[in-house]
C-alpha cells in the first residue's frame, strides 16, 4: 500500500466515512474517526474475502474427499514421517490449498496466505496399542495366559485353538514347579515341571510352548492388515515361569504402513506429497 492509497483512505474515513478498498484487495476498509485507525469491514460482506479454515480428518478418506473438493493449481501436500526404535512414530499429512504460486515465468514466487488447511495423523488401532503397549515386557504364568486368551484372534500361526490350548495348559500349571526348557527340533520349547498333588509326590509333566507366532494386525484405523512376526520367550525364576513376546523389526511395519499413505494420497488426489518436517 503506497502513500497515495493511505492518504485516499484518510480523506475517506474523516470526510464522508465510505469503505474503501486498498491496493489489489478485495476487502474494505474505512478509517475510524476517534482513534485515526482502518478498520477491516470484511466482517459485513455478504461472504468472507478468503477461506480461513484448518480441517483435521480422522481417516484417509475424509482427508482425501476434503482434498478433492477444495483443491487447485496452487494445492500443495506436506508429509511427515519420522519412525523410529520399537514402535514409535510420528507421522502427518498436511495439504495446503492456498498455497504460494509461481509466476507466469517460473522465477518470481507469488506469495499467498496459506490460511486453508487441512490435517490428517493416522490413529493406530485398539489392536495394534495393546500388542505394541506389551512388548518385551515379562508377565506371570497367570497375566500372559489371560492376555493370550483375551487377543487370540489377533493370532494367525499357530491356529486360534492352538493359542487357546496353550493359554489353558499355562492357567492349569500356574501352581507347578517348572525345572527347565529343551529346545526340540520343531523348533518349539518343552518345558519341564514338577507339580505335588496330594495323592500323589512329585508327578511330572511337560509343557510345548512355540518359539514364533505371527500376528495379523491392522496398524492404522481404516488401513490393511500385516502379518507381524513376534518371538516368545521365558525364563524361570524359582521355579516360577515368566513369558513375554518381542515383536521383530516393528518399525519395518510401521515404515511400510505409512509409505502405503503415501502411495494412497498420491494415487486419489493426483498430489505427489513432498517429504518435509511440518
């Protein structure tokens, strides 16, 4: 705005109080009397001069059908994916639909506002938090055989009722004394108790444990299933069993996942994203 735009606006709001539109803008303003100051009017127009909005979407496709109504030739997407150790992650979709243009001769940028947005973070899943939540950490005989129970569905090698064999054989020998574990050539684990009854001293049994299950798991909501592969292991401590999981190379999933949004934004907006820390 140079000096001869101010100056009309002045002599508008002292002597007739008329808006006034200033420079290449749209909106009007008009000059306060008392305090000598322009006063935005654009609150009185029929419809707002721009779109100032931010739309944060639950699922890729309300990102998407956002995206597509309200793109143009100056839409543009920002991706950020950061993972890291475990499952750890941090990943944000961004489109910008104002965004700043190029010029006619590709040289000179246009600046714009860049005040209509609209944001999409994946959620994970129920599933994956309470397989994620627990890795690697050690639980009693009794807690792995509830959590075993409780999330057999989730297990697709062995078979469901496998899984639930197992859960039962470990809830019936909470009381036992375990001695020891021999790896068989199957490649499952044959671990050796001891339990007193009181007919009978010392009766001994054997329990099979897999040494690697794999899991069907949805990472995020709305996204597809992988096959997680998570290696059991235990350990006895005074004759008491403790088994926990380990979920291997988790961020390999997660990586894969979010690479798969990416391809998907691309494919149903016909916007390559560009990889930037927003």
């Amino acid at each position: 705005m140079d000096q001869n735009e101010i100056q009309t606006a002045i002599e508008a709001g002292q002597l007739l109080g008329d808006p006034k539109e200033l420079g290449s803008s749209c909106i009007p303003y008009a000059l306060v009397p008392n305090t000598a100051r322009l006063q935005s009017l654009e609150e009185f127009l029929q419809r707002p001069t721009s779109i100032r909005q931010t739309v944060t979407a639950s699922e890729l496709s309300g990102f998407v059908e956002y995206v597509n109504r309200f793109k143009v030739a100056e839409t543009i997407i920002f991706a950020r994916v950061l993972v890291g150790p475990g499952s750890r992650h941090d990943v944000l979709f961004q489109a910008v639909f104002d965004y700043h243009a190029m010029s006619k001769d590709q040289v000179t940028p246009c600046p714009n506002w860049a005040r209509h947005q609209a944001k999409y973070s994946p959620i994970t899943t129920p599933e994956w938090r309470r397989w994620s939540d627990l890795n690697g950490h050690p639980l009693e005989q009794e807690a792995f055989a509830a959590f075993i129970e409780e999330n057999g569905l989730n297990i697709v090698e062995p078979t469901g009722a496998q899984m639930l064999e197992l859960a039962q054989s470990l809830e019936a020998t909470k009381s036992v004394a375990f001695k020891s574990g021999v790896r068989l050539d199957n490649g499952a684990v044959q671990l050796r108790y001891e339990e007193t009854i009181t007919a009978k001293a010392g009766e001994k049994g054997q329990l099979e444990i897999p040494t690697l299950i794999l899991l069907g798991l949805r990472l995020f909501q709305g996204g597809p299933a992988y096959r997680v592969a998570a290696r059991l292991k235990y350990r006895i401590k005074d004759t008491k069993l403790v088994m926990w999981y380990e979920i291997l190379y988790p961020e390999v999933v997660i990586l894969d996942a979010c690479n798969a949004l990416v391809d998907a934004i691309k494919e149903k907006t016909e916007i390559d994203p560009i990889l930037a820390s927003i």
